[in-house]
C-alpha cells in the first residue's frame, strides 16, 4: 500500500520538473495551496498522532517535541550547508555558479525525497489514515522539489538533459523509501519521534521554502487565501475520517 501510494509523488514530482522546465504561469497559488496542506498535516495529524503515542507509551512528550525541533533545524542546517534552496530566479539574474554545485544540491534534494517515502511507509505502520495523510503532505510538496531540482540544475548552469536526469532520480527516490521502510519495524517509541521529526521538517519546508517563493513577484492575497484553503482542506479531511 505504502508503494502504490507513493506512486502520486513520482507523478507530483515530474510535473512540479516539467512545470520548471516550461512554464511557471499561476505557479504561486498552487505553492500557496500546497504550503496549507503541509501547514494542516502537521497541525491536524502528525502532532495529534504524536500525543497519542506518547500517551501510549508513557513517553514524555517534551522529548517528541525535541524531535520535533530537531527536523526543523536539520534541514534547515542542510539547506545552508549545500544551498538546497534554489533561491528566488530573480535573484540570480546574470549570475551562474559551477554545474557541479547543482548536482550536489539535486543530490540533497533526492535524499530529501528518499526521506519522504519512507516517511509514508513509516506512517502506514502508525496506521491508514496517517499513512494517507503524510502521503498526501509529501505528494504537496514532492510537487516543489521536482520544480526545485529542475531550477537548481539550470540556475547552476546544467543543460536540458541533466536537470531531466536528476528529476528523474529525484521521482524515484520516494518509491525506494517507500520500499525500504517496509523491511523495517519501527517499535512505537521511535515511531512517535519520527513522526515528530517529520513534522519539523515539513514545517520547514512549508515556511522556509514554499511560502516564501510562492509570494515573490506576485500579490499575496490570493496566495494566502490558497494557504489557508489548503490548511482547511486537511482540517476538513482529518475530521471526516477521524
């Protein structure tokens, strides 16, 4: 179940690539949408379910929210220390950098994806639901990084064909995660803090990432209203299947 999920984020990464690769029309108001999937999954689902374990381990949840903090700051480290973010095009205008700094970070951002689909395999062993919801927060934003491998190739100075193979390795990257979590149990625990984890590290990506290139060069106002349309849409799922 956990693979065949994990097939929509093959797909949302090749099109966020292809999107790159042609066209970036209203592109910022599919960001914003996403952004709000990613904010409601952690706030409606990853922290609930997180609680939950805690309470049922008798786990101190000070220690899940360690976890927590820590995905956020994880990332964020890798980010600086690679230059996973692809900065804003604008803002490299007239300015290339060696090809080899674009792999490098195209790399970074498949491990990222790698991460992901494990991510839903590990979801699928807290349960279907959660298993679906991280699924459908990783297809969100699997969406950016297969826009952000394609624009980090090129602003580095790639041709057409590299940046096409690294987004290729980029989609199947979550289909291996996805994979290899299913050969691994993970007791409840250990469960419980990778989940929080997870949530740190979505949070990062949907603040640190995606809500600050969905709001450049364009009005916020209706990039906010898809933000919290897509926060109400997975508040509105959680309370249906719940």
């Amino acid at each position: 179940m956990a693979i065949l999920v994990a097939l929509g984020s093959v797909v949302a990464t090749v099109v966020g690539g292809v999107v790159a690769l042609r066209s970036r029309d209203r592109l910022h108001l599919i960001l914003g949408f996403s952004a709000g999937v990613l904010l409601g999954v952690i706030a409606f689902d990853l922290i609930p379910e997180v609680a939950d374990l805690a309470k049922e381990t008798g786990a101190n949840m000070r220690w899940f929210m360690v976890a927590f903090a820590a995905g956020f700051l994880v990332l964020h480290v890798l980010e600086r220390a690679v230059s996973l973010h692809h900065a804003h095009e604008q803002e490299y205008a007239g300015h290339r950098h060696d090809p080899s700094l674009g792999v490098i970070s195209a790399l970074a951002l498949a491990a990222h994806s790698f991460m992901d689909g494990f991510a839903i395999g590990i979801g699928f062993q807290a349960g279907t639901m959660i298993g679906v919801l991280v699924a459908t927060a990783v297809i969100a934003h699997d969406f950016c990084d297969g826009l952000n491998t394609v624009s980090v190739m090129r602003i580095h100075g790639a041709q057409r064909r590299p940046a096409q193979l690294m987004l290729g390795l980029d989609a199947i990257a979550p289909l291996l995660g996805a994979a290899t979590a299913g050969f691994i149990h993970v007791p409840t625990p250990v469960l419980g803090a990778y989940l929080a984890f997870f949530a740190g590290f979505l949070l990062y990506i949907a603040t640190g990432d995606i809500l600050p290139e969905a709001h450049t060069l364009h009005p916020s106002r209706m990039t906010l209203g898809m933000t919290v349309l897509g926060t109400a849409a997975i508040g509105a799922v959680v309370s249906v299947m719940g």
